[in-house]
C-alpha cells in the first residue's frame, strides 16, 4: 500500500511541471501590456519602460520561467501588480472560501446522488426510477451561475430568507454549495444507477438473495461495494468541476474567494495573481485525484494485492 501511495506521489511532479510550463506559457504570449493597464493609457514611454523593468517584463522567456519556478519552490508566487501584494499570502487568506464551498458542495452531491441512483437502479423502469432519472436530466442541464441567479431571485429578493451576498454567517454557503452541487448529484446519481444495474444482475447477487439474505443487505454490503470503482473515478473526475463551479458561485454571491480574486487578476492582466492562482487550484486537483488513487487501494483488493506481490 506504502509503495503505490509514493508512486502515486512520484507522478505529481511532472505533472504539476508541465502544468507549471502551460500556465506560464499562456500568460506570456498573451496579449495585453501589464504595465500601461497599470499606468493608464496617459502613462509616458519612460515610464512603462521603467514599470516592466520592475515587473521583470524585459527579461527573456526561459529566465522569466525560471525565476517563477525557483520562487514557486520557495512558496514565493510573486507579487501582486495592482495591490502590491504578496501572491501566496492573498491566495491563502482566500482559499478557505473556496475549498469550503467545494468541499460542502461535493459532500452534498454524494449524499443526494449516490442514495439517488441506489433507489433508480432497485426499482428499475418504475416511476420512481423515471422520476429520478427526469431530475438528474434537468439538473445536469443547467448551469451553474443560472441557477445560482435563480436562487438569489427566489430566496433573496421575493422570499428574504437567505442572504444574497457576503459571508457574513453559514447560512451564506447555503445557497452557494446548493448552486454547485446539483450537477453533480445528477451525475453521482446516473453513474450509481448504471453501475448498480450492472452488479445486481450477478450471479453473487442472486445466490444471496437465494440464501435468504435481506435485501437492504445485499444492495449495501454486497452490490454497493462493489459498484463503488466506477462511482469513485466520476467523484474524483468532479472535483476540478465542484471547484470550478465554486469559483463562479463566488463571482455570482460576492465571496471573497479565488475565483474572485483570479477573475480580476485576468482582466487586470496581473500575470503573478493569475500564474499563482492556477497553480494553486491545480495542486488542489491533483491532491484530490490522489485522494481517489487511495480510495481505490483500499476498495479494490486487487490493487492491493498487485503492489504486495510485487513487493515479494
């Protein structure tokens, strides 16, 4: 187990490179002059000529990489052109925010999906399986931010329960994480639902049945466990979505999180906030999918058994 938790470690090193190289590549060859956004449109030549030698702007790309990658190992990210502050310092004050909504918002989609596709795949053809199916499509249809004005306008402006921006109390997240998680508890609950009609249709399953064993216990000992790969891999394919859809759920309820924060270093072109920022939500990516990589160790015994053999 040891021995695939470092391989899996082993890996995010090239990855988290290569992300490093494409996001810094991006930013460089795109356009904009950071400088004269900074300066306005009055700034004089000297004077934009003076604040991109200041920014490093007038060093080459491989060296402007290369001060970037040693300042990333040193937890240096740069700072910021437009607030003068320091990238990582912003960014982890920020965070919280985020995760939080993520995290909520995944946890959410579990507990309404998965039970979702449980009862869909139990009662295969039956209303409540067309029911289910029915508002996993509708959810999955709509958008993030569509639904999250949606929410604003019915429990903000007409209802007045919850409040519409700030985060100011929990009942602020409510209709964040709610926003972003109604997606993915429509794909949880189809990929539960097919994973689940899959294993039921088993020989195991029916010689349990046979035996005389509950059925409560055949669907959630016997079929649940092990429908639960396919279920894991679209979990950990939507986490990168959760937090995404996190970022827009900030923009739309006024959360000072990165999507916020990013979303302003973009149309400022403040390169070390954008750069710091991407790679920020990419190591969080890459922690989670080896989170998964885990889950599956000690789901899959098979996986397991793989490293043990070749430990021997």
């Amino acid at each position: 187990m040891l021995r695939y938790i470092l391989k899996r470690l082993l890996w995010l090193i090239p990855i988290l490179l290569g992300v490093s190289i494409l996001i810094f590549t991006i930013m460089y060859f795109s356009t904009g002059d950071p400088a004269r956004i900074m300066l306005g449109s009055m700034a004089t030549e000297e004077q934009l000529e003076e604040a991109r030698e200041e920014m490093g702007l007038n060093k080459g790309f491989v060296e402007q990489y290369l001060d970037f990658l040693n300042g990333v190992i040193h937890l240096d990210l740069g700072t910021s052109y437009v607030s003068k502050q320091d990238v990582f310092s912003e960014i982890m004050t920020r965070a919280p925010y985020t995760i939080r909504v993520a995290v909520i918002s995944l946890f959410l989609s579990i507990i309404i999906g998965v039970p979702l596709g449980i009862v869909s795949a139990v009662n295969q053809y039956s209303w409540k399986d067309n029911l289910a199916m029915l508002i996993s499509m509708v959810f999955v249809s709509m958008p993030n931010f569509w639904v999250a004005m949606l929410l604003v306008l019915l429990f903000s402006l007409q209802l007045g329960w919850l409040p519409a921006v700030g985060v100011s109390s929990w009942t602020c997240y409510i209709m964040p994480c709610i926003a972003v998680s109604l997606a993915g508890a429509a794909t949880f609950s189809r990929q539960t639902r097919s994973s689940m009609l899959e294993v039921i249709r088993q020989d195991y399953i029916v010689t349990a049945r046979a035996k005389g064993v509950k059925e409560n216990k055949v669907i959630m000992k016997h079929a649940l466990k092990n429908a639960l790969i396919p279920i894991i891999t679209v979990i950990g394919g939507r986490v990168g979505n959760m937090l995404g859809g996190a970022l827009i759920a900030e923009t739309v309820f006024s959360i000072p999180g990165m999507g916020v924060y990013i979303l302003n270093a973009i149309n400022n072109r403040d390169y070390p906030v954008v750069r710091g920022t991407a790679l920020v939500i990419c190591i969080w990516f890459s922690v989670c999918m080896l989170a998964v990589d885990i889950v599956y160790a000690l789901v899959d015994p098979r996986i397991r058994s793989q490293f043990a053999r070749k430990k021997r």
